[in-house]
C-alpha cells in the first residue's frame, strides 16, 4: 500500500496526518456551484452524501471488497480558494472517494457429493483372492524363499524388494541385483547411487538401497550366529521384546523371545517371518534345511510349524505344507483338524484355492474352464 492509500483510505484516517501529508488528492466543485452556495451562506458539509467532495460514510460496510484508488502523480493542491465580490475565501481540504473495483462475492458453500450413490446403494464384492495350488507330493510350492533357503542373506534381500511390490515386478530386479554384487562383501561396498538406479522401477529405492547396504555392512560385523539373540518389539505377538534392552543380546538359555537377526536394520514382520520359516533351523545346527532333513534331535519341530504369518502367500505355503501332513490350518491361532477324505483327495490333485477370513481353503469341486483355471486331471 502506498501512502497517498493510506491517506485516502478511511481504514488509515488520521487526521494530523492529512493536514502535513503533500499526496492528498483533491476533487474541486465546480465554480458555479459554490458561487451558488457562498451567496446563500451554505456551508460545504450540506452537499449530498453521494458527491464526490465527501468522504466515504464511516459506517459503510467496505468489508467484502478491494479498495483501489489510482494515484495521481501530479502535486495535489492542498487548499481551496474562490475569489467573490466580498473578498470571502473558502478553504476545505477533502479525500475522494475511493473507486470500488474487482467486488468479491462470498464463496459458495461447495456441495459434498454422497458418498453412496443413489442407483447402486451397495457396493459390488470385492475380487476374491485365489492362489494356483500344486499337489501335496510336488517337491516346491513356488515361493522364491525356497530358492534361497540355504543363503539367508539373500533371502532377507529378497524380502526387502517383494515387501509392497509384486514378485513378477520385483525378481527380475532382484536377480540382476544380485548379478552386480555377487557377495556380501560387494553389497557393503556398493555405490548407492549406481544401486538406486538399478532399483528405480520398484519405487522406493532410496529406502531400499540404503537398507540392504547397510544389511550387509552389519553383517560382515557381525553376522547371524547361534546363541545371539536380540529384541523385536512386539513380536510375534504384542509387548513381547519390552524386557530385553535395545542392544542386549542373549543367549539360548535364557528363555525370553528374541530373533538371531533382529539386529539387523530394516527387518521387519515379513522378514522375520521368512527367515524363520526357511533359514532358522539351519542356522542354529539342527536340520539341514526347513524341512527337517537330517533333523537327530529327540522330538524335533521345524520352525515352520510355529510361524503365524500376516502375509498371504506364506500362509498359503503354510496351508500347503499342513495340508501334507493331512491338516487343516488355522493362521490366526494355529489350530488343527483333521483334512477330510474331500480335501485329501483335492490336495493330491492340486488346483486353486481361494482365501475365506485369511484362511486358504483348497477347491474340492470340479473348476469351471470359464474362469480361466483348470483342475489338474
């Protein structure tokens, strides 16, 4: 705002001010008309409300619009003088009435549309998920995990690129990851950049490439071992972890929940879950591989059997590998019942399932062909 804005603005009205300031701008009447009003002894204060020689009224609503007044670059006189017969001067000072432009209207209320439209009040059911499920004596159900069973750090990488990207978007990458760094040791000395451009497509690889380089940094320090155990907040289950401190590590004999590789950054539920299901057996010496294989322990569980995984295809591998025991498996609590003659039967043959409250339930009557699935004869 300029000052001759502020002098004209009744806003900044000071009346001290208007007598020094030399930016008034000054409308004079015409000569006639006070030639009129000086022989009548009118004073200027009777003119009309709307003549331009008075100020704005000081109650007027001025509120909802922009006052604009165009500055006059020519020096304003700051007196009024006519010459009468009688020698009387008559001297006003006065402020113009500032020109009104660009009126803003009071925005609408914007109507909100229903959430629910009228002609179709419910909403269609969702697409149920189904699963292709090989037969129960195939050797691999399918999973990448199985691949890298017997290399965990792999296997934790491979995590980190199916976490929030599809496997049939994210192995290709994977596989050529892997390609360029060969080993941990080639990992840890990874360029970033270079591996951020490697993984841009998956999105998230800034997060991505810092993490798995830092995984292998942190494990040529110090890599998984058995009896080094550290805390996972709140897992599997909630509060569990909260009596170990942030960087102790215990061993076997102490009987609190703790992982060989919550020490690493970035493994979260999926990871853990992945690891313990392929890698954990292994590691600790007990088995050759998940299975059990080479298992001399009295009584020996594999890990597998007390995993509860939130991810959907590890509980569909779950189901598969209960059901080769003849079970049926519930994922929230790991119950079991007996699979009957129907699903045993379904289960040698393979086909699809599809996913009822988290549970895969395997398909015992016959596919249709115009679903695209076909039953394996």
């Amino acid at each position: 705002m300029t000052p001759s804005d502020e002098v004209k603005s009744k806003f900044f009205y000071n009346p001290a001010g208007l007598q020094n300031s030399s930016f008034i701008e000054q409308r004079h009447p015409p000569r006639a008309a006070l030639k009129i009003l000086e022989d009548k002894n009118t004073p200027l204060k009777f003119y009309p409300s709307d003549c331009p020689v008075n100020d704005v009224n000081s109650d007027s609503d001025l509120d909802g619009f922009d006052l604009h007044v165009p500055r006059n670059d020519k020096p304003p006189e700051t007196s009024l003088s006519t010459p009468s017969p009688n020698k009387v001067t008559v001297t006003t000072q006065v402020k113009s009435m500032p020109t009104l432009l660009n009126p803003e209207t009071p925005k609408s209320i914007r109507r909100k549309i229903p959430k629910i439209s009228p002609y179709f009040p419910t909403l269609p059911p969702g697409p149920e998920s189904c699963l292709p499920f090989p037969p129960i004596d195939a050797q691999y159900f399918g999973l990448v995990q199985e691949q890298l069973a017997h290399d965990p750090f792999k296997l934790l990488i491979a995590t980190i690129f199916l976490n929030r990207t599809r496997g049939g978007v994210a192995l290709p990458v994977l596989f050529k990851v892997f390609e360029r760094y060969p080993t941990i040791d080639a990992m840890a000395s990874a360029d970033q950049s270079e591996f951020v451009s490697m993984i841009h497509c998956l999105g998230f690889q800034n997060q991505r490439a810092t993490r798995c380089i830092e995984i292998a940094r942190i494990w040529q320090a110090n890599p998984p071992v058995r009896e080094k155990r550290y805390r996972k907040l709140h897992y599997p289950r909630k509060l569990d972890g909260r009596d170990i401190e942030r960087n102790e590590c215990i061993d076997d004999e102490d009987m609190r929940v703790a992982w060989e590789i919550a020490h690493l950054p970035g493994v979260g539920a999926y990871s853990l879950d992945s690891w313990r299901i392929f890698c954990r057996d292994e590691l600790r010496g007990l088995a050759k591989d998940w299975q059990g294989t080479g298992a001399t322990m009295p009584g020996f569980v594999p890990e597998w059997k007390s995993v509860l995984p939130q991810d959907k295809e590890l509980r569909a591998y779950l189901t598969w590998l209960w059901l080769k025991e003849g079970w049926i498996w519930d994922h929230h609590t790991g119950d079991l019942e007996p699979a009957c003659d129907k699903t045993q039967r379904a289960a040698k043959l393979g086909g699809i399932a599809h996913e009822d409250d988290g549970n895969w339930v395997l398909e015992t009557s016959p596919v249709k062909v115009n679903n695209g699935f076909h039953a394996v004869e």
